[in-house]
C-alpha cells in the first residue's frame, strides 16, 4: 500500500488516501509518485498530490492531516509538523522547526512552554 496526501494551495494535508500497489504499477518511490498522482487524478478532481511514506525512509516523516510539504527538504522534499510557536526557526537540512532552546539530552521528556519559551520537564 501507498499513501498520498493532498495538499492545499499553502501546501498543507489535507487529506490522506491508501492506494493499493498494484495501481502504482508496484513501483518504489520516487517512480511511483508520478504513477500514483496521474491515478488519484483518473477519478478525482484534479489537485496537488504528494506521495507518502509510512516508515519515514522518505519525505523525513509521513504525511497527516495539517502537516506541510517542503520542497525545500532533501531531494524530493519533505513533510513536517505545524510549526509549535513563532520563535522556531525552519532548518531544511533536517526538515523540521527549531525552537529557538536546544531540547535538553539529559533523557528525560521534556515538552515546550509556549509562555515561558522554554522545556518544561514531564513529570
């Protein structure tokens, strides 16, 4: 199975659908990107299709609904989180945002204080 995800103009999910291998002409990505596009296109209206991937081996994560596709990540792109607050920072290079204080490598879980602007360790 394959996964794609339309995108809206701003280049956001959507929308996600499952397409059997065999209507990707059991092809691997990138070949069955185009393939699979050109057949959601058969019997949809026309939109912005990016295929996806369950295991994250391309396109740096898979694909769900209000998450963005980048072109600018990697050599067919990528697709990332919302961007958490407006102090992070877009790094193509690992397609992903930033926050603007390294996330503590102490081992313990640590999640984002909006107000503050700094991790605030789970407890």
């Amino acid at each position: 199975m394959a996964i794609f995800a339309q995108l809206d103009e701003n280049n956001v999910v959507i929308n996600i659908i499952t397409v059997n291998n065999t209507d990707i002409q059991n092809l691997s990505f990138p070949e069955s990107d185009a393939v699979g596009i050109a057949y959601l296109n058969s019997f949809l209206p026309p939109t912005i299709w990016k295929q996806g991937c369950e295991d994250t081996s391309f396109r740096f994560r898979r694909p769900s609904i209000g998450y963005k596709f980048h072109s600018d990540c990697g050599e067919h792109g990528g697709f990332s989180e919302p961007k958490l607050a407006e102090d992070f920072i877009w790094d193509a290079s690992v397609c992903n945002w930033i926050p603007p204080v390294p996330y503590p490598q102490d081992g313990h879980y640590y999640y984002w204080n909006l107000e503050h602007k700094r991790w605030i360790e789970l407890t």
